[in-house]
C-alpha cells in the first residue's frame, strides 16, 4: 500500500497529519496487518510513529522503555562447577529439622 510521496524518516511508511487524519482507520489497519510502524509527518519532519503493540509482555515494557533488556545470558555448558568443599551436614540437617516442626 503506497501512503503519501513524502520522504521516508525510517524503515516503513510515512504519512502526513492531513493524510492521517482522512484515512486513519486504514492506516491503524496497515500497522495492524502488516505489524510495521507508520511515521507520522509534518512539514516532511518525523514528528511521531504508530506502532503495533508487541504481544509479549517482556517486549511491551522494553518498547515503553519501563524495562532495559539485559545481555544474553551464557549457555549452561559454558558454566564450571567445583566440588563442595565442607561439610553440608550441618546445613542439611537444619534443613530436615524445620521440615519436621512444620
């Protein structure tokens, strides 16, 4: 679907406030079906975006900037695990003695 000839701010379309305000249902439409922003312009400025709502709740904070996704975690076979050094009895006894009170 071709929108307005204006210039594109960003990977997407690009569409006028005259232009969104005529045909508004069909461009909410677009981003709804398509799930690709539409830049709004004024005076061939970017002055906002419609974007489609992310289903994950995760990537819904990130997109509000609530939420600062972090660095992938390491595969577990990249983790090294030593050998106990100790004795976990005692621990492992309290364990068992606060199960028996319950």
């Amino acid at each position: 679907m071709a929108m307005s000839g204006h210039k594109k701010q960003f990977v997407g379309i690009s569409v006028g406030i005259k232009e969104l305000k005529d045909r508004a249902s069909e461009i909410i439409a677009t981003v709804q079906r398509t799930g690709r922003a539409v830049s709004i312009t004024k005076n061939n400025q970017e002055v906002a975006r419609i974007m489609p709502i992310p289903a994950n709740p995760r990537e819904r904070l990130v997109a509000a900037g609530l939420v600062k996704p972090g660095s992938k975690p390491r595969p577990l076979g990249d983790l090294k695990l030593s050998e106990m050094n100790g004795d976990a009895s005692v621990a492992i006894g309290a364990i068992i003695a606060d199960r028996d009170d319950r």
